[in-house]
C-alpha cells in the first residue's frame, strides 16, 4: 500500500468546516417562550448560501442540527440540543411586480407590511402573526381563515441529498399546519408569493384589525409560543362533542372546534405546574410567568391531553414543535 494511503485521515471539526460557529449559546434567549438550555453549536446564517454550508457541514460531520427561525413555535428542552442550532437571518426579498421573492429568513411581518404599503392583496390575514417565512411554509402557518398556502407560488429548498430543488405550489403538500418540508425535513431557502391588486387602506385597515386582535385576546404580555396544541377538526370529534361544541364551530380553515374552548370547558384555565400557567386569556396558551422550565410546560401539556381525552375523548394534538 502507498504511503501516503496509510496516512491516516484527520477528523474534520467543525471550527474548520463553519469557522464563525459559537459554543454553548442559550436557546431561551432565541424562543419567544422564553424557555430552553444551551445549544452546542450555534450558527447565524446570514444568507441563504450559509444556510446551505452550514446544513451540509453538520451532514458531514454527522451531527445533529435543526433550523431555527424566530422560535416562536418551539418548546427547546431544559437541557438544551446537543448539536447545531443553525439561525436563520437571510433576509434578503425583492418585489417586482405583483410577486415578491423573498429568503426564508425574512420576518412574516415584514413581508406584511410591504405587501400592504404597496397596495398588495395576499397576506392581510397575517396582520400580528410571528416569525419568519421558513417557519410559515414549513408549518403553513395560518389565522383569520388564511394560510400561507394561499399565496405561494413556489418553494427553494435543500434536499436530504444536499441538491437545492424548486417546487411549485401543488409539490409542496400543504395541509393544516404541515407541508412536505416538515414531513421530509427539507430546508426552506426561499420562496415566490403572489398577491392581488387591492386598495392599500382597506387592506392596512385588515391587517391592523388582526394586530389589535391579537393584542386584545391573546396574552401576549407573558413570554409564550402561540397556540399549543391544533385546533380540533369538527368532522373527525366525536357525536357527542359535536353536539356539545356546536355554536362554538367556526370556519379556519376548515370546520374546527377551537381547542382553546375545550381546555376552558375542561376546568383548566389558569392550571399552573412551576412558573407555566395555562392562560386565563386564551386556554391555548401556556404562558411563562418568569423562569418557567420546558419540564413544567411538558406536565402541563400531559395534564390537558389527559383531562380533555377523559372528559372528552378527543385526542389533542400539539402544534408547537418540541426539540
Ligand atoms: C403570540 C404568537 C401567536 C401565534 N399565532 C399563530 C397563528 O395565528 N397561526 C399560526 O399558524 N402560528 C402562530 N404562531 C406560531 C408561529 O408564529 C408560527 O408557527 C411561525 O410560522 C413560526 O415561525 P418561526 O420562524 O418562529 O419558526 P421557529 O419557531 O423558529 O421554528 C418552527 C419550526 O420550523 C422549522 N424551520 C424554521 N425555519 C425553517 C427553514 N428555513 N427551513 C426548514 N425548517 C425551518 C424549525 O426547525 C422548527 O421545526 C404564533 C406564535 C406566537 C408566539
């Protein structure tokens, strides 16, 4: 055998592959909730080609990593993640048009208010709602009886196999909150959405209408992570539900009984476990009082699913994501 192939092979590190990676970065600090131990290793991708690097450097490296977006769908255990947290902040979009592209990293809120300036039509509904575009596609976030879904005309991604593809609207699988990139876990890099001439007053007027809303009936004067569980599916609850939540049925986006009247009606509202409490506002919403530990909004959340499955018999289920 040659020398030089007995040479043994040194171990790529990741100080070589992703040089401006931080160690030990508190994750509570990157969660609206407020809640959630060290990562490892931390990477602030400022542009979608460092997203991609960063990916395909911890494939190689064969660790663990997960994309965070603003953190405001995520419950990070207390004891942090063992591997790498990449941050997504590419945030670069352009308008043209009746369309924008813009990078997974851009804020929802942004992409509203543009939208809007300009006398866009498309994503009024999401007047309030957190976070960036990645994590709207991935979960095709919703509210006010829009989705994201609505408006997308196609998706940027890097696959399992590190090729970046395109998928057109229909590929993309949307349903109530998933899409083919949370069943597969594709990265999202960026997106084309489309809008409608509208008139820029009204449409101002419907996106601050749902700000005001938010501000009104959600607690958002608590650290939280939005609604935690899925709203119930009307068809699929039980006769005697059905009967018993009827006037309460609304349509968003399909027929669904507001999960947050169920946990009311099951005499859980203000239930506390440590410092998470479920809201006394909104019984969907668990909230952190100061210093609440992801241990005590896990009891919590066993505590509803199990009340609701007895008192019930529906099966709840969560629509944060938890790491
Ligand atoms: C006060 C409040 C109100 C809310 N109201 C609503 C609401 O009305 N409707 C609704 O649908 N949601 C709501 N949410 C939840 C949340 O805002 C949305 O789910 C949002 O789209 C999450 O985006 P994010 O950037 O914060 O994602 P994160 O919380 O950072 O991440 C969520 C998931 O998406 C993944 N992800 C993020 N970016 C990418 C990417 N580029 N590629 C692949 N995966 C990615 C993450 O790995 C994670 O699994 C609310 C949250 C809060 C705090």
């Amino acid at each position: 055998m040659a020398k030089s192939a007995q040479k043994k092979k040194k171990p790529k590190k990741i100080e070589n592959l992703l040089p401006e990676t931080q160690r030990s970065v508190l994750l509570k600090k990157h969660t609206t909730f407020r809640v959630g131990g060290f990562a490892e290793y931390f990477f602030i991708a400022k542009n979608s080609d460092d997203l991609v690097r960063a990916v395909i450097a911890a494939r190689e490296l064969k660790i663990p990593f997960f994309i965070l977006g603003d953190g405001s769908n995520l419950l990070v255990s207390d004891s942090g993640f063992q591997g790498l947290v990449i941050k997504a902040r590419n945030n670069q979009y352009k308008i043209e048009h009746q369309k924008i592209c813009a990078d997974s990293g851009v804020a929802v809120s942004v992409l509203v208010k543009e939208s809007v300036k300009r006398g866009l039509s498309g994503l009024e509904w999401a007047g309030g709602l957190p976070g960036t575009l990645g994590g709207a596609i991935r979960g095709n976030a919703g509210a006010f009886g829009g989705e994201i879904k609505d408006n997308v005309v196609e998706v940027e991604f890097l696959d399992n196999r590190n090729k970046v593809r395109k998928f057109s609207n229909k590929n993309c699988a949307f349903s109530y909150r998933s899409s083919i990139f949370k069943k597969k876990s594709f990265i999202i890099l960026s997106v084309i959405i489309k809008f409608q001439k509208g008139d820029r007053n009204k449409l101002s007027k419907v996106a601050k209408s749902h700000i005001i809303y938010r501000r009104t009936k959600h607690p958002l004067n608590y650290p939280n992570a939005g609604s935690i569980f899925k709203n119930c599916d009307f068809k699929k609850a039980p006769k005697a539900i059905k009967k018993r939540f009827l006037s309460v049925v609304k349509k968003d986006p399909f027929p669904i009984i507001p999960t947050a009247l169920v946990i009311l009606e099951a005499g859980l509202s203000g239930k506390r476990v440590g410092n998470a409490q479920i809201s006394k506002k909104h019984s969907n919403y668990i909230v952190n009082l100061g210093g609440a530990k992801a241990s005590d909004v896990k009891k919590l959340i066993k505590i509803v699913k199990d009340t609701v499955k007895n008192k019930f018999n529906l099966v709840l289920e969560e629509e944060i994501q938890i790491i």
